[in-house]
C-alpha cells in the first residue's frame, strides 16, 4: 500500500509522513505476524509495551530529557490536559507547601484562553500574566506582550506558570522560552510546535500537548514531566484546601507507574508517534528539523510580505509562527478564488479556521521542502494575476 505525499497544510488533524502511514496501514491489518493489528493488541501486550517504551525512549532522546523528567502517554488530547494539569500541579503544590497556590496563566490565543477558562471553571486561584488582545490596535490576538507588561503572582505562592508557545489560529509563537519568576514551575502547551526545533526541558516543570499536530494521529497526548511533580497531597488534604481531586484516569503518577497503560491506551496512535520520531532521529534531530522548519517559514513569509497591497498578514513580525502563517486577502473573494486555485494545483488545507477566516498554512514537520517551494511559487503568481 502506497500514497504519493500530499500536498496538504491542515492545522490539525495534519499531514504526516507518507512513509509512516503506510507502515502503521499495514500495521492495522496484521502487526508482527500475529494475524491481528495495532488497533486489536492488547494495550498491556508484550507488543504494546515494546510500542509505548520505543515512543519514550524517541522523544527522550530526541529532547535530550533529563532523567529529572519522565515521559507518558495519556488520552484527553491537548483540551483534556487543560484540566488534568490543574488537578495534578495543585495537588503537587499542596503535597509540597500545604496549602493552595495561584496559578498564572498567558492568554495570546484561542488555546491558551481556553487554558485560563478551563482553570477558572475548576476552581484555581488564576492570575492572568498577559492577555495579548489589550496590546493590537482591533483587540485581536496577534502579538506576545513585552516582558515589562507581565505580571507575576508572587512567587512564593505560585504553582505554575501556564502559557502556549505556538497559537494555531492565531498564528502567534513565543520566540523564546518565557522568562518567569525563580522557582516557579513552567508549564507549556507545545501541541503543535513539538520536535520542530531544539529545547532546554530541564526549564520546564511540564510540557504536553495533543500528538495530532505535528507528530502523530489523534487520539493520545504527549506528556513530559519533572518528576518531582507527581506525588500529591492526600485526599483529605485536598479536600480540606478546597482544591479538586484527580480523577484516577488524568491522575499522573497513576499513568507514570502503570507505564502510560493504566486504561486502554490507543496503541496505534502510540505506534505512530514512534514511526515519526523515529524518523526524525534518521534524519538528524531537532537541530537539522529547527533548520528546515525556519528556513520554509521565511520562504513562504517572504513570498507573503512581497506583496502587501494583496496579503494582510496581522501577526507581529517579532512574533510571528513557524508552524502557522495565518493572512487574509485584500478584495471581495480573492480568499475564495485563492482556495479554489490552489485546491486545483494539488495544494490543500489552506482554509483559515472557522472563528477568524483567512488562509492559514500550517507548516509542520510532515510538509517537505518541496511543498513549501510549491506553495510559495503560488503565492507569487497569485498576487501577479490579482494585486
């Protein structure tokens, strides 16, 4: 079974390697010899095990974790763990101080909102740190604040520090590790940004996200961990700080001990985040995927920025996504005629999401360089036939 590679620049579900999906295809009909395939295993199998550790061992040796930190699997994607990290990192901070810490949050885009809100709904103590729509001119997101307008709780009773480093629908991406109070842990959605270029996790308490981004189907979150952050205070103890108790199935610790396998694991979606960083590993790492990742990001912003009487690109400069460059099209349906044009020369999923419109190309590790040049060369001609 084989698939020419597309030409495709969905934000999510999203393109992955041709390579991989007819591997894990295949995978799905009869894994190993064994007359059934990834989706019939059982999740505590021999097979399974071997699937789960090989994923693990990939990003570890991919994100050079420290052995201060852990990695697991869990389900939920990237939205459940918007509640999972609340249950689990106050229930750490009481473990730790004994009492109820303040958490502070980042808004810069719909995810990191959807973050704060989800904190708020379950009853932590939240202190927004920035919310970048108070700093564009038409109260949209599209810029990271500048660092003297951030406000910290203090430090002495804050449990984490909460922010998405690359917004999807936004188009916005954190160009650099926040800087945030000593001794406060960080916590980081990289949903959609993992494995696209190299980072320093022994600065982070927690980095997680949804695999179906950029490095695997959906169905199974990603989770890196210090592991000084999974013990909790006692229920009674909870209880009596008011603060929620975890559910067994997002309950961490649980996860880590039952080796990502306390409940039914998708097993194939496991087996195909190890295919992909197993790829990225044949290919040189991080250091040479940031390089390829950057330099299709330029290529296609420059193309865009060539032609500002036809694209509107609303995003910062500074901070601008290299995995989502999001635009609108000056005149009455150019974004149409743009779509359909495009769609016609094999390239796809160039839709803007639904909430703000426009084009947003999503530019992942699955999209070649190839893909890239072919866009770009459209964006070109495009603006010749309509500025």
């Amino acid at each position: 079974m084989t698939r020419p590679h597309p030409n495709y620049y969905g934000a999510g579900p999203a393109l992955l390697p041709s390579e991989v999906i007819e591997d894990a295809a295949a995978g799905m009909v009869n894994y190993q010899g064994l007359g059934i395939g990834l989706g019939e295993i059982s999740h505590r199998s021999g097979q399974a095990t071997e699937i789960i550790n090989g994923a693990k061992n990939n990003l570890k040796q991919l994100l050079d974790v420290p052995d201060t930190h852990e990695v697991f699997f869990a389900q939920g994607g990237g939205s459940g763990g918007f509640a999972a990290i609340v249950y689990n990192l106050l229930g750490a901070y009481a473990k730790e101080t004994g009492k109820k810490g303040k958490v502070d949050y980042f808004i810069t885009g719909d995810w990191s909102k959807k973050a704060t809100d989800e904190a708020i709904k379950l009853g932590a103590d939240v202190n927004v740190v920035s919310d970048s729509r108070k700093f564009t001119d038409n109260g949209k997101f599209g810029v990271i604040a500048p660092q003297d307008t951030w406000t910290f709780s203090d430090p002495k009773d804050t449990a984490y520090v909460y922010y998405c480093d690359n917004e999807t629908v936004a188009g916005v991406e954190f160009p650099e590790t926040p800087k945030i109070p000593e001794g406060v842990e960080l916590v980081a959605d990289m949903s959609s940004n993992i494995l696209s270029k190299v980072l320093d996790v022994s600065k982070f308490g927690l980095i997680f996200g949804g695999a179906q981004k950029n490095i695997g189907i959906a169905g199974v979150s990603f989770y890196i961990i210090k592991k000084s952050l999974l013990p909790k205070a006692d229920v009674a103890t909870l209880r009596k700080l008011d603060i929620a108790v975890t559910p067994s199935f997002m309950d961490f610790e649980i996860i880590v001990k039952n080796n990502s396998a306390y409940n039914t694991v998708s097993i194939p979606a496991v087996y195909v985040v190890e295919k992909v960083s197993e790829q990225l590993i044949k290919k040189g790492g991080l250091k040479v995927q940031q390089k390829e990742a950057e330099e299709k990001a330029a290529s296609l912003y420059a193309a865009l920025d060539a032609h500002k009487k036809l694209y509107n690109l609303p995003v910062a400069v500074a901070d601008r996504s290299k995995m989502n460059i999001v635009f609108t099209i000056h005149g009455e349906g150019l974004e149409d005629k743009f779509l359909k044009e495009a769609a016609a020369k094999g390239l796809t999923g160039l839709k803007g999401h639904r909430s703000v419109g426009g084009i947003r190309i999503s530019n992942y590790n699955a999209v070649t360089v190839q893909s890239a040049e072919l866009l770009k060369d459209f964006i070109n001609e495009f603006a010749k036939q309509n500025e």
